[in-house]
C-alpha cells in the first residue's frame, strides 16, 4: 500500500510539473449577431491564453473586417458589474487598452467615457459570446453603454492580419 501512495504521489508531482506547458494562445472568431453588433464591430476576433484547467483569458481584440486591435488588462471595478442592465449574466471583466487601436474602440463603445471596461460571457467554443460595455465618466459615474452579441463564426490557427505592426 505504501508503494502505492508513493507512485501516486510521484506521478501527480510529474504532472503537476508538466501542466504550465499546457498554456496555449487560440484566435476564436466570431460575426456580429444584430444590428448595433454590427454597426459597431462587425465581426471579431479574440485572442485567448488557455491556461491550467481550462481557464481562458482574453489578451486581445482584432476586427476581422477591418485593420484594427485592442489589447485588454484583465480585471476592473465592481462598479462596473453593478452598472449592468438587469438580467444580464456577463461577469468575466476586462479594461480596454488605451493604447493603439484600443482608445478608437472604448471611444465607438461609450462614446465621451474616460474608461471603459468589456464584461464578457464565458468565452468557449463553439458558443454565442456576449459583451456588455460599461464606461466610467468624468462624474465618476459608471454607465452601461452597450450589449454586443456574437455567434461562432471559428477559430483560427493564427492571429488576423491586422496583427501585424510597424517597425
């Protein structure tokens, strides 16, 4: 029994070694699934880290019928999550990168807001996918701006075009 538990041991040590390699980076696309989706960013594709267990974190937004990216910091305000319409079930939350591309989004988002913050739904394939944007003002109000909603389009091998930057 003692041999056992020690194998058992050392095999779960093993793999707790080798699980970090696990981590990947994936490209899921999605297409705009009404009309103010469509108006505001057509189609999308998101760069994700899947890490241990499963866990997925969003690092990036591409257009994926335009030139154009957006990076994410994970995290924000629970103000933030309050400010959600009644009902809505969004709760992964991510702050949108003013670098770049990303102040033109926040800007098209929550147009006049000095921040703004993505609150998705459980990004997984091949699943519908759900973005409620949420800004904060210079009162220091956060206000909902936007639901976005998408349906699975697929997953690339590689990031989009877009992803390219100047020397």
């Amino acid at each position: 029994m003692r041999r056992f538990i020690a194998s058992a041991l050392a095999l779960a040590a093993v793999a707790s070694a080798a699980a970090p390699a696990q981590a990947d980076t994936r490209f899921l696309s999605y297409n705009a699934s009404d009309r103010i989706t469509q108006a505001l960013t057509k189609g999308v594709t998101l760069e994700i880290r899947r890490g241990l267990f499963g866990a997925v974190q969003v690092e990036r937004l591409y257009s994926t019928s335009a030139r154009g990216t957006a990076g994410f910091t994970r995290g924000g305000p629970d103000a933030a999550r309050r400010a959600l319409p009644q009902g809505a079930q969004e709760n992964d939350i991510y702050g949108v990168d003013q670098d770049g591309d990303g102040r033109g989004l926040a800007r098209a988002l929550c147009p006049g807001s000095d921040e703004v913050w993505l609150i998705m739904s459980r990004v997984r394939a091949p699943r519908p996918l759900t973005m409620q944007a949420v800004g904060r003002w210079s009162d220091g109000a956060y206000r909902h701006c936007v639901t976005l909603t998408y349906e699975w389009r697929g997953e690339w091998a590689t990031a989009p075009a877009s992803r390219a930057t100047p020397d």
